[in-house]
C-alpha cells in the first residue's frame, strides 16, 4: 500500500484498479441530490479517475481531488473530453482541480474551505497505520461542521490487502467527533468479491456524517511511526 503499489496498480490496470467504477456510483444521486451541492465545495480524496468528480461539478461551486498518480489524473481529463491547464502540481479544469501529490503533503491553505468530503474507496484502501494517518490528515482539512459522505465494505474472512474490511463499528471508533447516519447497508451475495474470494458475505455500507468539533484521532505514537 506504498506509493509504488498504486503507481504500479494503475500501470497494470485491469483488474488491478478494478475499484475503478464507469459509472456514477447511486449513492451519491441518492444521498448528494444536486440541491445539496449549490454553492459547496467537495473534497475527493484518493480520488483516481472517478467520474463522480464529474457529477459533482455540475452542481457544486468547486470540486477538489487529490491523486498521487499522475496516469489516472491524465487518463481523466481525456476520457471525459476536458481540456485542462497544469499549475504545478495542480490539474485545472473549470471548476474542477486535481491535485496530482501525496495527500498527506497537503494543508488547508491549498484546499480553501471544504463543504463535503466524498470518500468512495479511500478509507477501504489503507492498511491500519495509514489509516489512521489518513483520519488524522482529513482531521486536519476539514472544518467543524462539514458533512462526510462514507462508502465502505465489510466482509469476511476478512483480507490483508484493499478493499480491508471496514464494519459500522469501526466507523463509530474512527469519527467519534461526528454525528453518523448509517444510510445504506445491503448485503451483495453476487458482488464479484464473493465470488472470487470465496466470502461467507459482503455488505456495502454508506454513511452520512457531519462533524461536531475537533478531535485528534492519533493514540499510539508508534502508529504514527509506523505509517510515516
């Protein structure tokens, strides 16, 4: 889960950015209607090429994604037919931005203010140390007060590499400074997942939170050790 695991994920691609969807994922049609998104801006975190960037910048004011790999930032822009501008480390398209960095590199300076953060398969992706790492970064970003709008999955036996499993309750131990709206939970016996993994079970959970105030979520410092 290092950097060159995911430069070397999307070299491969294939089934190896399968987490990659075509399509605008319907939770988000669901639980982010356009009326929600007037005038906000929405933070995509490990964002790849998702088109739900592309979804959001039809009606948010501003779209902000972070993605360390350079070929998915690019493969974006061409596959949706946006022409764009390079400042830097940053990609700009209307009102789209893609900053193409490590996550844990950027401050709330470079962001501006956050309205929503929009977590498909970012959470799911890190091991436990850069998870915490990761909870403590968007700790970091985002301001008392804005909504977070969680997908993850749960299964098991449970794997030692991404998608991890991700349950209700580790959602409540991870954002103890939000009130949580479990939204969604059905259980996917014909998610491919099973299927080639042999799963007793799948569940695909959507959570809608909104943060009440500041908290760090760092309690070991080895933790932090080892995640750096």
């Amino acid at each position: 889960m290092e950097k060159a695991f995911w430069m070397n994920s999307w070299e491969l691609e294939g089934p190896y950015t399968s987490f990659h969807r075509k399509d605008i994922h319907p939770y988000l049609i669901k639980h982010l209607p356009p009326f929600s998104l007037e005038g906000k801006s929405v933070f995509v975190p490990l964002c790849g090429k998702s088109v739900d960037m592309i979804y959001f910048s039809h009606f948010a004011n501003r779209v902000i994604g972070v993605e360390l790999v350079e070929k998915a930032v690019l493969q974006f822009f061409s596959e949706n037919q946006l022409t764009y501008r390079r400042v830097g480390d940053r990609f700009i398209s209307g009102n789209i931005t893609i900053f193409c960095c490590d996550l844990f590199s950027l401050t709330p300076d470079d962001l501006g203010p956050i309205d929503v953060v929009y977590d498909r398969a970012s959470l799911v992706a890190l091991p436990n140390a850069m998870r915490m790492r990761y909870l403590q970064t968007l700790e970091e970003l985002t301001p008392v007060g804005s909504l977070t709008f969680l997908n993850t999955v749960e299964y098991a036996p449970t794997m030692p590499t991404p998608p991890f499993s991700i349950s209700p309750r580790d959602v409540s131990s991870y954002f103890p400074n939000y009130v949580i709206n479990h939204v969604e939970s059905p259980v996917l016996p014909n998610h491919g997942m099973v299927r080639k993994f042999n799963l007793s079970f799948l569940i695909e959970h959507g959570f809608l939170m909104r943060k009440l105030y500041h908290s760090s979520v760092w309690t070991d410092a080895g933790q932090m050790t080892e995640a750096v």
